[in-house]
C-alpha cells in the first residue's frame, strides 16, 4: 500500500473538510455532492482514483442506508425489495 501522508497538509484538511461540508449539503437537498468530493479526494489530497472512488463510495453509503430505513414505510405491504 502507498503512503500517502506526505500530501496531507493543514490547508489540504481545510479544503477536504470545506469540500466534505458543501458535498453533504448539495447532498441533503438534491445529490450530487461527488461531484465536489471526487475531485477533492484526486487533486488536493493526492489519492490515486481508484482509491479517491472507493473512499467516496464508502463515504456516501451510509447515508443511502440511512435514506433507505427513513423511507421503508412508504414501501406498499407484500412488496418483496
């Protein structure tokens, strides 16, 4: 595994966390917040796509799983999903 910790800065913290503030906001009101997180993650801190798209991905799959339990009375009954 690469070693990345030579590209952390505190300014690229601040530009991370910045990124990761308006991603869940573009996100609680209409998604698209990779859009401002994938870039973040491959330009300013330095992680190889590959690895910029599996921490989005991980990143992002708790709040579908949370969406997911906040909607599960709106599933008609009997519906197998």
């Amino acid at each position: 595994m690469e070693d990345l910790s030579g590209n952390i800065t505190g300014a690229n913290l601040a530009i991370g966390f910045a990124a990761a503030v308006a991603a869940g906001a573009m996100n609680s009101v209409a998604g698209g917040g990779t859009l401002v997180t994938y870039p973040t993650l491959l330009y300013v801190l330095g992680l190889p796509p590959r690895m910029a798209n599996a921490t989005n991905t991980m990143a992002l799959w708790p709040a579908a799983l949370a969406g997911a339990w906040g909607f599960r009375h709106t599933i008609p009954p009997g519906r197998v999903v």
